[in-house]
C-alpha cells in the first residue's frame, strides 16, 4: 500500500497529493509518469510526476477530475493509500541527458497550460537546481483555475501568466504572450509545451513559423499507460508512436495533432474502436479487449 501524506486543494476539481513511494522516488526523473489504481475495483490512472522527494520518498501527483476514479480519488485524505503506485514508466525530458553547459547556453521556455502546469514544473526546478535559466509562460482560463504559481515562482528567471478572461496577468493564450515577447526582442532556442492537445498544437504552429524547436508531452491521450490498450497511439513524423511506452515526449513540429484528437474521440465508442482496427490494420493495437485487436 502507498500512503498518501498530503493532499491539498489547488483550485476546483484540482487537487495535489504527497504519496509515499520510495522505489519510485529514488529512480524518477522530470518528464516521467506513475500509474495509480486505489484498489481493486479501480481503474489504472496514469499520471504525469509533478515533484519528488528522494530523502522523504514521496511522490507528488496533481490530478483533475473527469471521470470515476478521479472522482473517487478526490475524497482520499492523508492517511489513505493507494493499492498501486507503478512507476517510474515513460521516457525521462531529454533535458535530463543534455550536457548542462551545453543546456546552460540555450534560451528555453516552456508553456504550461491548465493542468499542464504539473508537468511543467519538476523540469523547471530541475533547470533551476542545475544552474539553467528559463522562462515560464503558464495559464489557464481564469485566475480561479491556476496552480503552482508560487512554486513556479521560485524557479523560472522569469515567470508571465496568462488568463483567457483577463482576470489576472496577460489578458490573453499562452501563444499570444510567446508572440508578444518574441515581438518585444525576446528570443528562444528551444520551447517545451504541456497542457491541452487543442492548447499544444497552436503554441506548435507558432513556434514552427517562429522557428523554435518545440517538445510536447503527450501524457494527455494517455489511458492504460503500458501500450496494451491503443488509445495514445499517434503519428509522430510519419511513424507509429505511443504515448506511454515511446513518449510521452515528441517532437511537437512532427505530431499529427488534428490526427490524434480526432481518433481521441473515435476511441469512445465501440463502433469507434472497430473502425479504428479496421483503418489501423497491422499497426492497432486492441490490448484493451473492447475491439478485438488484441485476438
């Protein structure tokens, strides 16, 4: 069992938990996701690192509800535990094996949209803890909705945050605030965003006309987390890629965005996953039992 020993209410529907997890805390890195199950009866949760603690061993996750298990999870309370708590899974953030002089030259800046803020921020502070400077643009819909704007404080050089509304900071998208400082004199070798698929491929059309190298998590089509079930399957440069086990991380220029949220709505259905085994052939992968792709 894993003890969750904090959890604390970011904003609505939005909420932070400390979970006791020494194996995972000793190996993770920035960029790496965990699988939780509450017990039996619940669903395999994947969920993107948002900070460790290799003294304490524990494990920081932030989480949204959407659905049943999410729905459960959020009346946990410290004391509580999880029946599982997989991980390290996925591909650390490529920054972790760039040389750090070499990272210490770069101007990087990452753009971390609603709940995309959670993934954000162990590379920002692992930057931070390695002597890197970036910048951090991070927003959401309105100022009721932030998180992390404090933490992320204390570890970007420089720290802009947008509302959709208005209601604090840049009255704007993330995108329009990137243009903005690129039209201010501002310039950047490379651009890492998380957050929204939508929200992820506009910073992408931007970035490649700006022509700024720009890496995406795409943690957000996840479901099973270990390949079996097809759901984050993707075109990545004109390959076959999934989520879980080849990412999360990609070239954004390379991600067939309006591909993957079209078939994130196809996989809904039953009638969808059937038709998705039909086009996909060789390459579907039906582990997940609804559509036979794994007979």
């Amino acid at each position: 069992m894993y003890p969750i020993v904090r959890k604390e209410k970011l904003a609505d529907k939005i909420f932070l938990m400390d979970v006791k997890a020494p194996r995972v805390a000793k190996t993770c890195e920035p960029g790496q996701f965990i699988i939780v199950k509450i017990d039996e009866e619940g669903e395999r949760i994947p969920l993107t690192i948002c900070d460790y603690n290799r003294k304490a061993g524990t494990i920081t996750i932030v989480f949204q509800t959407v659905g049943a298990s999410t729905e459960r999870m959020q009346y946990l309370e410290e004391g509580d535990s999880f029946q599982d708590f997989v991980g390290p899974l996925g591909c650390p953030s490529e920054l972790v094996d760039t040389d750090i002089e070499e990272l210490k030259k770069k101007k990087i800046v990452f753009i971390a949209g609603g709940v995309g803020t959670a993934p954000v921020y162990p590379q920002v502070k692992w930057l931070h803890e390695h002597g890197v400077d970036c910048d951090v643009i991070m927003g959401s819909k309105t100022k009721d909705l932030l998180i992390l704007v404090d933490e992320m404080e204390k570890v970007a050089t420089n720290l802009y945050v947008t509302t959709d509304d208005g209601s604090y900071g840049f009255h704007g998208m993330g995108t329009n605030q990137l243009q903005q400082l690129i039209d201010e004199g501002k310039t950047y070798d490379q651009c890492i965003a998380i957050g929204p698929m939508i929200m992820m491929k506009f910073v992408c059309l931007l970035t490649k006309e700006l022509g700024i190298p720009t890496i995406v998590s795409m943690n957000p089509i996840m479901v099973d987390g270990t390949g079996m079930c097809g759901a984050c399957r993707l075109t990545v440069g004109g390959e076959v890629k999934f989520a879980c086990v080849d990412g999360p991380e990609f070239d954004g220029h390379l991600v067939d965005f309006d591909q993957a949220m079209k078939r994130q709505q196809i996989y809904k259905t039953e009638e969808g996953r059937a038709m998705l085994k039909l086009q996909e052939g060789d390459t579907h992968h039906g582990g997940c039992g609804h559509c036979g792709g794994d007979k």
